[in-house]
C-alpha cells in the first residue's frame, strides 16, 4: 500500500535527527522537522523504524516517540499497512520489547502495553492473550511491573470505544475474549500478587489494576475476597493512600444498584466506616491530600448508598455522621464540596412524603450542617477590620473562594427544604443576632468588627431568598428591619445587604410596608464610587422594579429624575439593569400614559444618542454610541401595552418618531459593524413585540434593511429581516395579503442580493453573511414554503448551501446543515412546515424536492462526506450525519450509489478497495430489507467509517482534490 509521506528518507538516523532539531532548532527548521515526523507517522518505514529505536536508542525521550507513534500505527494503519499473517510477528517483537523496558522508563513501558492491547483487540486469531503475555514476560520481581501494567491498559483500551476496523458484532466478541472470559483468571492473578510479599501489597499498581477490572468482575467477587482487605489496608499506608482510597471509592460505586446488591454493601459498610478514626488523624496532622482521599471514600460510598440511607436511618447513621464529621473538621475548606452531592440526593428522597420517618430522624444532622456551612461562608479573618483585600493580592484564589461559597449556599438550600424555611431562617437570624451583641457595640463609621461573621449569615439569607415563601410572616418581619442597620461604610457587608433585598422582592412585594426602607437603602448606595456596590445596587433595583412594579407605578415620573441623572455614572451592565427596571415600570401603567412616559424616559436617551454620534469620530466613542443603543431596545423589549389590533399603538407611535434617528445614524456608521447590530437588533425587537401592529414602520422598515445589507454586506440585517418573515407569514391573523406579497418580494430581493455576493466571494470570508442568510432561510421554509421551493431562487440556493459546507468554521456550516435538514422533510410526508395543510400542492412540493435531490444529491452528499471525514467542526458531526440519513430515506438506492462514488474518491492510499468494499456491502445489506430502522444502521456504519478515517487521516496539506467543492456560480 503507498504511504502518504515520502517513501524516502525515514531511517532511524534522519528520525532522530529531526528528534534533535524539534528540540534546539529556529522555528523554520522546526516546522520543517514537524513536517517530516507528520509524514514519517503515517509512512510504511514507521513499522520498522520505531521498533529499530526502541530496539537501540538509549535516549529516553526518542523511546517514547518511537512507542507513541507504534501506538499510533497499531491504531489506525494495522488493517491497511500490515497483512493479518503479519500480526504474529508483530505481536512477538512487541513482547521482546516490553521483557526489555519491563522495568522502565515507565512511559515507555506503558505505551508498549497500550500497543500490545490494541493489537489483541485487532487480532483476533490471538486467544490466550492473557496466557501469551504472562508467559513471555516471566515471573521475575522486574516483569511484575509490567504485567500489571498491561492488565490495567487492556480493559481501558477494549471499552473506550476504539472500534478500529472492527464492526459492532466483531468488537462485541472480541471484548467478551478478552475481558469476561478472562475476568477470573485476573482476580486470581491479582490476589496471589498481593499476597507475595508487604511491598506487593501496597504496590499503588495493584489497586489501580483492580479499579480497572472492577468494570468486567462482578464487585461481589472483589468484596469477599482478600483485594479488599488488600486495598483497607492499602489507605493506612502513604505509598499506596490515594490509589486505594481510588480503588475503594468505585467499589462503593460499582454498588449504587443498591437493590441488586444488598449483601455486598451490608460487608462493605463496617469496613469503610472502621476508617472513621482515620478522618481526625489526618486533619490534624494538616495532611491535606490524605485527607481529600478518605473523604471521597466516604462521600463515594453516601452517593452510592443513599436511598439505604431514606430507607433505613438508624443502620446508616454512622455513615451519615461520618460525612458531617468530614464537614466539620474542614477547616481550610479543602473536602466539604465532595458532601456536597450527598447531601443534595439524600434532601430529595427526605423531602419526600414516604420518608418522612427518616426525614424526623435525620432533622438533627441538616442542623448541624447549617452550622458548618455558616461558619464555612465567612471570609478569611484579618487584623485590619477595614481590610477587604483579604487574598494578599490572588484574584483567582479569590474568585474560586466566592464560587466555592455559592455551592455552599446550595447546600444550604437542601438544608433547608429538609429543615424548614422559618428552622433555617431562624439560624440565620440568631447569628446575626449574636453579631450585634458581640460586636454591634464596637462598630464605628470607620470600622465593623469581625464583619465576616455578620457577612456570612447575610449570604446564606441572599441563598435562601427562592425557597422563602413569599407569605414567610415570622422571621423575615424580623430580620428586614435589622438589614436596613447594616452600616453602610463597609463595603462587603453593605454589598450582601443589597443582594439580599434583590433576593426578596417577591416578599416585599407582599409586604408593601418594607418597600421603602429597602429601596432607600438601595438608592443611597448609588452614591459610592464601589463599582460593585453600583453593580449590586442596579440589579437590585431592576428586581425591585420587577416585582414591586405596581407599587412603585405612582413613583414613575419621580423615578425618572433619579434614572436620568444616576444613568451616566454608571457601567454598561448597570445602564441595563436600571433601564430595564425603569421600563418595566413603565410597562403596567395606564395604556394611555405609555406614549407620554416614553418621551420622558426615552427623550432624554435619544438626545444622548444624537450628542454621541455627534462625536463618535473613534472606535472608542462609536462602541459607547452602540451600547447606548441597547438602552432604547430594552424599552422596546419591556414596554408592549396591549391595544387593540384595529387602532395605532401607542409604543410604536413613539418609535415611528424615533425611527429616523437611528436610520440616520446607521446610514452616517454604515460601515461599524458594532453600531449596524444594535440597530438591528432594536428594530428586530421592534416586530418581535409589537407583532403586526408594527405594519405602520413596516415599510420603511423593510427598506432600510435592504439597504443597509446592499451597503454593508453584513449579516445583521439578514438576521433582522428574519423577524419580520415570521411575523407577517401567510397563516397569521391580521396580516393583509397585499402585505404578504410585500415581505415574500423583500425577502427574494434580500436572498438574491446574497446568492449574487457568494458567486462573487469565496465563502470563507463570509462566513456571517452565510449563517444570518441560512438562519432566515430556515424561517422563509418554514412559513413561505408553497413559495419558496417553486421558485427559481430554490435550486442556487441549495447549490450555495453545499457550497458553504466546505467551511471549516462551526455556525456557518451548522446553519447550512440545519437548512438542508429542513428541506429534505419536504421530500417526504413529514414536512418541518409551520402548517403542514398543503392540500393539492403537497405532491406538487415534494416533487420539486425530488427534483432538486436527483439533481444535486450527488454533490451534497460528497460534500457532506468530505466534511465529516475532513473539515466539519465536531459539532457538526450530527447534522452531516442527519444530512445523510434524510437523504437514504428519500433516495436510498441512488445515495447508496453517491456514497460509494465518493469514498473511492478519498486521497490514494487513505482507503483501500476492500475497506470501501466491506463498508458498501453493509450498507446495501441494511438498504435491502426494506426496514426502515435499518437506516439508522446504515447511518451508524457512516458514522463509525468517518469517525475512523478522521481519526487515522490530517486534513491534506495540498487541498481535497476530487473531494473539493466546487465553486457556486449564480447568474441571476
């Protein structure tokens, strides 16, 4: 068979030469080096030159590369480069090599296992692997190592999924050979191993050979056998701690059908918990690795056991207690999240009306856990109390800490729901009560004396805020009043103050009487120069405008003056968050005040954006005109009166006015991207909110998108355009057919002026333009269906769509995908229309479809080949392979002929004859039937083929040859 390097070249002399120079060369020699070893990986010379460097390099690195590419060939060359009456030979010069590394370098080593795994996978004449290799390698101390290893590599490699060239049934057979069939022979191995000698015992190897296997051994067999009091013992010593807390961990796993394994558990159970002492050692010996590893044992076995746990409390109790044990002594908050898990599922069977005994038994427990996580949410402590820089400067530790601190409050949640809201508010409420008697004496306008352990409970109240009823009549009456207190010069405390009255505006809602104190409290934040207190603050508000809106409807006219003169001050997110606020506002007032509250809102805003484009003669100053935009789209989003469909609405006579200006402004910018987007993405809100009652801006709406898409060639305006194409389909209510006409006639000019753009430039440098184009083609199918797939724009638009699939670039390809997709629906009696009534067209329809197919088919399905095999995107994997099965259930005999034509199509000495062959005479054996569920194995075949090849092949440095697309070409 040709390689696909060079044929010549590739001794060991030049392979290690080019070795050197990766390392020291200057970058030209060094690709020019990274070239040659590409090629030489894929050569026929690699076979023998690898073995010739393991065989004779001293140099360890070289015996690595030399290992790593055997793999490498083994993997995906074995079927194509090397004869089946090879293999044996092979096979032999891989176990000569393994006898000689069989005591390092261990990588080395490791990758030869891995080689001689993969190759009993393939060869399947090869019976007695287990035998073979044992055997070979002897029963010196120095073979040990390495028979371990290739025990733990060979279930790994068998059920990783490598198919190689084997089909489904082969690899099937071959994994019950290698694995079930030689699971006992293993234990026995292992046992008679562990029992050689103390150090055999401890050997790390040893329990991750037995995790290995736990997945073909029946973990009943492990359990009553001496492994594991091997692998107990295993965690009282330091060499083989975390190995064997591993190895434990997934044996308590392996167990989680708790039903199916009843006894098992019931022997597991005393011997994880005999290793509770081990918890207090640990932590105070400040081993910080050792005691992650019992911890996870621990938190393993409560994830596996935790319906016993709801099922019997009393017998179970000690390994709950155990884990709480765990949380306790966690004092730097190295283990508790590994809890975390269990406490979650075991909250979901406690709150559970069927164990409701359980839940009585194990209140007490959630208790203390509500302890601990309280104490575990305060910041770390300082000298200074004015100090907040409290990570000496480490941003990262940092934000892990405030991530760490959410899932924490999640487990406060679970807590609570088994607890009850007012039990775990009321610890709440008696820390910061215990705060104020410590500690609220001493504080001064300069200083909060031991602030965190006021902070902590503020936190764990803001956590708590979605599971607080909003009729809560107990404890929050109490604890609102004392947050109002909280003094606001220091900045955390005031921060967690703000958040928790964002958490509870639902409850204020209810309770009108707390408003005001709240909001107050809000407003004056504002004040600060903290960007995180604005931050808090905006968003804050934005919930109080939320759900207090009816409240605060006769404040709207006050609010403004607040809104217009605090808005400039503040960051872009805040902007949002306040103008959203304020909208919502806006949004429930009397419909005939909506016009009049948008001019004075949005006025003020509008004279801003004249200001700013004015004077955006910079990147910098266009970016803040962009942003600016957003706020007006978010009034247009929130402010939707209801008004009936016969009289003007009142919001869109305000944007009738202030149309004009952002018309003009996207004319004077046409040629920033930023500023066309948001103007687009105002006006596409714009119709997605007021519907038809937009048809007044309709159509210099519509002209304007044609333009701006004419001049800019941007995508934006497609993607805008797609909203009117929904909004004014043929099956809505309201919508003249004059109209109609209208937006089908601007929506052909807009696809014809994109169609005559891809004929003029290569698709990769439009690859936006492509997917806004494909997005609102997906829309025009879906509701102008009877038009678009008659028309003359139908067929250039496919050949455009298998033309773009030819980029590399994930959305682009995905929306092409998704178009083709729907359209193949139309050839068949499930179409993905809006309205699927066609009547007398429907026939009509599907043939145009068919037609289309027949015609095309042959390049879309080469297309989509090549990108599976070649230069799709992994997300696009899914879709291509849509693509094909939706073409084998309309044209099954003619798609079976186009796949074959294009598979003999790949690149010399990728493929050979009879790999082609054997793929296509599976697929012709599925097609046959007649089944259709057959064609969900075919598309399987195609999968499991292209999956191989991308695996075995790089994309060719000198293009696709007959794969290529071809060049679109439209001439209307």
């Amino acid at each position: 068979m040709a390689s696909n390097g060079a044929a010549d070249g590739f001794t060991t002399p030049n392979v290690l030469q080019a070795m050197l120079t990766m390392r020291s060369g200057d970058s030209s020699t060094k690709k020019a080096a990274m070239d040659y070893l590409q090629k030489f990986q894929k050569s026929n010379e690699a076979w023998t030159t690898t073995i010739s460097i393991l065989q004779g390099s001293p140099e360890a690195e070289a015996q690595l590369f030399a290992a790593t590419t055997l793999k490498g060939k083994i993997t995906y060359d074995l079927a194509t480069q090397i004869s089946e009456s090879e293999h044996a030979a092979l096979r032999n010069q891989i176990l000569v090599l393994l006898k000689k590394f069989a005591s390092g370098p261990k990588p080395v080593r490791v990758q030869l296992c891995v080689c001689l795994a993969i190759l009993a996978i393939q060869m399947q004449s090869w019976k007695d692997v287990l035998q073979t290799v044992v055997g070979a390698l002897g029963d010196d101390v120095s073979s040990h190592a390495c028979i371990l290893d290739f025990l733990r590599v060979l279930p790994e490699e068998v059920t990783e999924g490598r198919k190689i060239t084997l089909s489904e049934e082969e690899l099937i057979q071959r994994t019950s050979e290698l694995l079930a069939d030689n699971a006992n022979e293993v234990v026995g191995l292992l046992i008679n191993y562990a029992q050689s000698s103390p150090a055999a015992a401890t050997n790390p190897q040893l329990f991750e050979c037995i995790t290995s296997w736990l997945r073909e051994v029946p973990v009943s067999v492990v359990v009553n056998s001496p492994l594991l009091d091997a692998v107990i013992n295993g965690l009282s010593n330091d060499r083989s701690l975390q190995t064997a807390a591993e190895c434990l961990g997934i044996i308590c796993r392996e167990t989680r059908d708790v039903d199916d394994n009843l006894e098992t558990i019931q022997a597991l159970l005393p011997k994880v918990l005999q290793l509770r002492p081990r918890i207090q050692a640990l932590a105070d010996e400040e081993d910080t690795e050792g005691f992650k590893a019992i911890t996870r044992v621990f938190a393993d076995a409560g994830d596996s056991w935790v319906l016993l746990c709801a099922r019997e409390p009393q017998h179970f109790r000690p390994l709950v207690d155990t884990l709480l044990e765990c949380c306790a002594r966690d004092k730097e908050r190295d283990v508790i999240h590994y809890t975390f898990n269990f406490w979650y599922e075991l909250k979901q069977y406690l709150t559970l009306d069927h164990y409701i005994q359980a839940r009585v038994q194990l209140l007490d427990v959630y208790s203390k856990l509500v302890d601990i996580l309280l104490k575990q949410l305060e910041y770390p402590e300082s000298d200074d109390p004015n100090e907040f820089d409290l990570f000496d400067g480490d941003r990262e530790q940092e934000e892990k800490f405030r991530e760490f601190r959410h899932h924490m409050g999640d487990t406060m949640k679970d807590a609570c729901q088994v607890m009850g809201t007012t039990e775990c508010l009321t610890k709440v409420h008696e820390a910061i009560k215990i705060w104020r008697e410590k500690f609220g004496g001493q504080a001064t306008e300069s200083a909060v004396p031991h602030w965190q352990s006021l902070e902590a409970p503020l936190f764990a109240l803001r956590a708590l805020g979605r599971l607080v009823d909003k009729e809560e009549n107990i404890v929050l009456p109490e604890i609102m009043p004392l947050l109002v207190q909280i003094p606001i010069n220091n900045e955390k405390l005031r921060f967690a103050a703000i958040m928790v009255f964002g958490r509870y505006t639902e409850w204020t809602s209810a309770h009108p009487d707390y408003l005001q104190p709240q909001l107050s409290y809000v407003l004056a934040s504002f004040q600060t120069s903290s960007q995180e207190i604005l931050r808090a603050a905006a968003q804050s508000f934005k919930y109080f405008c939320v759900d207090c809106k009816h409240l605060l409807g006769p404040q709207a006219i006050e609010l403004q003056g607040f809104y217009n003169s605090i808005l400039d001050t503040l960051s872009d997110h805040s902007k949002e968050d306040l103008t959203e606020g304020v909208a919502t506002v806006i949004s429930v007032q009397k419909t005939e005040d909506i016009y009049s509250l948008l001019k004075l809102y949005c006025d003020p805003l509008v004279q801003r954006l004249m200001t700013k484009a004015n004077n955006a003669t910079d990147d910098a100053s266009k970016l803040e005109l962009a942003d600016h935009i957003n706020l007006l789209t978010l009034y247009v989003q929130n402010v939707v009166p209801y008004w009936p469909s016969n009289s003007d609405n009142p919001a869109v006579r305000y944007w009738q006015e202030v149309f004009p200006v952002l018309a003009t402004i996207m004319d004077n910018f046409i040629e920033f991207v930023p500023i066309c987007e948001r103007i687009c993405r105002c006006w596409r809100f714009m119709v997605i909110s007021y519907r038809t009652a937009i048809t007044p801006l309709l159509g210099p709406l519509a002209n304007k998108l044609a333009e701006g898409f004419a001049k800019s060639k941007q995508g934006c305006f497609l993607w805008a355009s797609s909203a009117i194409l929904r909004e004014f389909s043929e099956d809505r209510e309201h919508v003249e057919d004059g109209i109609v006409d209208s937006i089908y006639g601007f929506f052909e000019a807009q696809a014809t002026n994109v169609l005559r753009m891809m004929s003029d430039i290569a698709p990769i440098d439009l690859p936006d333009v492509i997917e806004d184009f494909y997005r609102l083609l997906i829309d025009a199918l879906l509701y102008y269906p009877q038009r678009l797939i008659p028309s003359a724009l139908f067929t250039p638009i496919f050949q455009a769509a298998i033309s773009a699939l030819s980029l590399e670039k994930q959305e682009p390809v995905s929306a092409a995908l998704h178009y083709i997709r729907d359209l193949l629906t139309y050839g068949g009696d499930n179409p993905a229309s809006s309205s699927q009534q066609f009547g007398a067209v429907g026939p009509q329809l599907r043939q145009h479809v068919r037609q289309l197919l027949l015609s095309q088919g042959e390049a879309l399905i080469k297309q989509t080949l090549a990108g599976m095999m070649i230069t799709f995107p992994r997300d696009c994997f899914s879709d291509g392979s849509g693509v094909l099965l939706g073409m084998f259930e309309l044209l099954p005999a003619e798609t079976s002929t186009w796949v074959d034509r294009t598979i003999r199509m790949l690149p010399a000495g990728t493929i050979t004859d009879a790999e082609a062959n054997k793929l296509m005479a599976k697929i012709n054996e599925k097609l046959q039937g007649g089944d259709r569920s057959n064609l969900r194995h075919v598309r399987t075949l195609l999968q499991d083929f292209t999956n191989t090849y991308r695996r075995r092949y790089i994309a060719p440095r000198d293009g696709l040859g007959m794969l290529a697309a071809a060049r679109f070409h439209f001439e209307g």
